[in-house]
C-alpha cells in the first residue's frame, strides 16, 4: 500500500518558519519526483514547489523563491519543505505528491502529473 504522510504543519505567526515533512512508504524512493502543492479555503489546488529523481532540477513558484526551500532524503524516503518568513497569505493546506520518474526530468507543476498524494498537513499563518 501507498503511503505518503505529511508532518510538521501548525500555527505560527507572520515572519516565522515551518519545516515540513514528507515521508513514504510501499514506494521505491528512488524512482520518484516530489513536490509540495498547497490549497487555501475557496482556491485550487497551486504549485509550491518541486525537486526531481536526482535533485538535479528543483524549481520553485515565483512567489515564493528566496522563502521556501525543497529537499529530499533518499536514505530516509522523505522529502521536505523549509518555509521561512512566512505570511498569512502562505496559509493553506499542503500537500506532498510523488510521480514516477525514469530520469532527472524537468519538474511537473500541475497536479494531474502526480501519482500519489498525501493527505495534507495545516498551515495557518497569523498576522
């Protein structure tokens, strides 16, 4: 079964940092592509940011560069979010999502290029 879990969502005030986390199981790491979306009440679903197999390619929404940073670690399965200075606009669910990949492809930023999805983890930012 495919399993993929985020954590480290919260509350935290305007200008503060979350460290989000993605962890997977019953999937072969290192065939997968990540990258975080998130959702606020009323919006669709919007590209955040997105690492490929290698690491090779990582490319983040324009809003958000200089803020939010992307990692992944193979020997743990997991891939996470830093996000810093963070507004009230950045609140929103997010999600982690995984695709299957043959080789350091370019980032896929529309959700329908994803294979598995994550449940969701809360940030609420307050100003």
């Amino acid at each position: 079964q495919v399993l993929l879990v985020e954590s480290g969502g919260g509350l935290v005030q305007a200008g503060g940092s979350l460290r989000l986390s993605c962890a997977a199981s019953g999937l072969t790491f290192n065939n997968l592509a990540w990258g975080w979306f998130r959702q606020a009440p009323g919006a669709e679903r919007e590209f955040v940011t997105g690492i490929s197999l290698y690491g090779g390619h990582i490319y983040y929404a324009e809003n958000l560069k200089g803020r939010f940073t992307i990692s992944r670690d193979n020997a743990k399965s997991s891939v996470n979010l830093q996000m810093n200075s963070l507004k009230p606009e950045d609140t929103a669910v997010y999600f982690c999502a995984a695709r299957h990949v043959g080789f350091d492809a370019s980032i896929a930023t529309i959700p329908i290029d994803y294979d598995y999805w994550g449940q969701g983890t809360q940030v609420t930012v307050s100003s």
